[in-house]
C-alpha cells in the first residue's frame, strides 16, 4: 500500500496552511525530511510565534538524537508565506491545519481548490470533519481527502487518510506515498465515519475510563495506571490484534474463545452488542496471520519482549519517568 509511486522528494513543495500545534507539527515533519515547505499562518501575532517553535521542536528532536543534521537547516526549508496564495501556488501537496470548524473548513476548502494548481492533493488535517461535509460542491473535489495525524506528527508518525466517496484513488495513493516517503506511517480509512480508527479506539477506552471513576472502581490516578504502567506499555510495542495474538497460547482464536463471552458481557453492561462472531474471528484471525503466521508464535513472543525490554531500558536511561513511576 502507498508504495506504487515513486516520490522524489526534491520535486515536491508541500504548503501547509495554519500554524498552530499541528501545521507547526506538520512543518517538523516535512522540513525534517528535507522538503521544501511554505506555511501560511493568517494571525499575526501567532504568526511571530511559529518560526521559534519551529526552531524549539527541531532542537528538542536534535538533543534526543532524533534528527540527522542541524535544526537550523531543516528550519530554513520551511518559509512563512505572506498570503495563501504565495503558500499554494507552487504547491505539490497541500495540508491544511486551520481550526476545527465546518464553515471555516468549507470556505478555506473553496479557496485551496481555487488557488492551487489542479490535481494537486488538498489534504486536511481535520480530527473529525470529513471530506463529504467540507467539499462536495467543489470542482475539484477529487483531489480533497482527509489526512489525520497524530499529536504531535514528528513523534507519532501514523497519519489516517480518509477519502470521501468522491476522491480519486490515485490522489490517495499519491499523497500516501508522499507520507511514506517522508517517514510517516499511513494507513487508509475506508469510510468516512466519525473519528475515524484513531479517536474511536481512543473513545471506546476514554469511555470507559469515565464509567470507571463514575462507577467508584478505580480513582483517575489508578486507571491512568493501568494504562501506563500496563496497556500503554504494551501498545508502544503491539497493537490490541497483536496482543491478543501473543498472550495467548492458540492465538488470537484460542483468545476470543477464551475471553469473546466475558468481553461481550463487559460491552451488554454499557449497552453494546457486538458480539465476536466466529465469522469475524475468523476473518481477523487470517488477516492476522498473514503478517504472523502461527507457526512463528515463539519467535514473535520473543520479540515483542526484546522490544518491551528495549522500551523499559530507553525509559530508564531518560530518566524522565522516575516522578511519574514514584507518584
Ligand atoms: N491538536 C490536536 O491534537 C490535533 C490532532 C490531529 C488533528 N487536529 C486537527 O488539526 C487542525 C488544526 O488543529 P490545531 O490543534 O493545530 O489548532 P490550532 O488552533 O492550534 O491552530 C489552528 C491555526 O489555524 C489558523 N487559522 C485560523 N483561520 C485560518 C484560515 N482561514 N486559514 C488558515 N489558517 C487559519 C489559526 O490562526 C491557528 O494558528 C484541526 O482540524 C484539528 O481538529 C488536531
């Protein structure tokens, strides 16, 4: 996926527009990577502000040993663009980071696709607003999508691109292989649905958490505990299908075997029914083992723990987490 075109990224002028935590974010990204940006950021007093958070982000990177070359030189590639048009002009891709508002979103939308030249990927950064909602009655609908970060994208590379029914698959795979290239990880939502995989799987805990605290079964402190100290540990290494997988002797079907009716009875609890039919096992299960064939279980248990291990001596040696491990 997202390896079918060849990006040389010499050839490629990104504009980001909106400077705020993300479009900042953003610039780390491509600046990094060696690109050349133009960031467009319409306040200007926040706009003062940019250029020394760029430098402050790539120099904290840089003192983590995270970053190949001199903050500065990865800094001097992105410029602050005077107008929108300056920054999209000679755009190759453009990611918009402006607020969370659908009617500031439609209008923006309708410039971009007015200004920058055609075919160009109009890719936005939005957390919940979809394609559909923002740009359907634009010419060059084809070419918006949605591409989600993660906060901050310079430390979590993975990046939801979520077309609308209306986006050219060839723009998808476009600004997909562009991601890839400049060391994001990302994957494709199929379907607009509200929050897309990250905040939902990020919802489906949160949710939880607060029937917890409601409920009188565990203070805040507690289940911020359980899940760095436990889930989140493990989550740094494997995802919740990998885990399954590697917990349990059998796999991932002996597991939903094992414990499929007591989740289920967890879920009834707070009015959910969605039971892990055999059917959906099944097909979880063989999308699964395509990446970790059963026969390889030992080989992949003993990697997830010489990464756990590899996690717990890089927490150590930072020394950043002894407040947080003491509290
Ligand atoms: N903060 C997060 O954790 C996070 C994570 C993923 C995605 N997002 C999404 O990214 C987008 C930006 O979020 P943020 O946290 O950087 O917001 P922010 O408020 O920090 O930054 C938004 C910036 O956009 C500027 N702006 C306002 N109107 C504009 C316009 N018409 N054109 C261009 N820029 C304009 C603002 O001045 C501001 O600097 C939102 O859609 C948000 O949902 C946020």
């Amino acid at each position: 996926m997202f390896q079918k075109h060849k990006v040389r990224l010499s050839e490629q002028r990104i504009a980001i527009v909106g400077g705020g935590s993300i479009g900042v974010g953003w610039a780390v990204v491509f600046g990094r990577a060696g690109v050349e940006t133009a960031l467009y950021e319409p306040d200007v007093s926040r706009r003062t502000e940019v250029a020394a958070e760029l430098e402050q982000r790539l120099s904290r990177l840089s003192a983590g040993g995270l970053l190949d070359e001199a903050p500065a030189l990865a800094a001097a590639r992105v410029r602050l663009a005077e107008t929108l048009e300056e920054a999209v002009g000679d755009a190759t891709h453009v990611q918009e980071c402006a607020p969370e508002s659908l009617e500031l979103k439609r209008e923006l939308f309708r410039e971009l696709d007015a200004l920058t030249p055609a075919r160009v990927p109009l890719a936005s950064a939005s957390s919940a607003l979809v394609a559909s909602a923002f740009a359907s009655e634009l010419p060059g609908r084809e070419r918006c999508l949605v591409a989600h970060p993660g906060n901050p994208p310079y430390l979590l590379p993975i990046v939801e691109l979520v077309p609308a029914r209306f986006t050219d698959a060839e723009v998808v795979e476009r600004a997909g292989a562009l991601f890839a290239t400049v060391g994001m990880s990302p994957v494709l939502v199929r379907r607009e649905v509200e929050g897309f995989v990250f905040n939902r799987l990020q919802g489906a805990l949160l949710r939880e958490a607060y029937c917890l605290v409601r409920d009188g079964v565990a203070s805040v402190d507690d289940v911020d505990r359980v899940v760095r100290d436990g889930l989140g540990r493990r989550w740094a290494a494997i995802g919740p299908f990998e885990t399954a997988e590697l917990n349990t002797r059998g796999g991932i079907e002996a597991h939903a075997e094992m414990l499929g009716p007591a989740y289920a009875r967890m879920g009834a609890e707070r009015g959910q029914n969605d039971p892990w039919t055999p059917e959906l096992v099944a097909r979880v299960a063989g999308e699964l083992h395509e990446r970790l064939p059963p026969e390889r279980w030992e080989e992949h248990v003993s990697w997830r723990d010489e990464a756990l291990i590899a996690l717990e001596r890089a927490r150590r040696e930072s020394g950043l987490f002894e407040s947080t491990a003491a509290a």
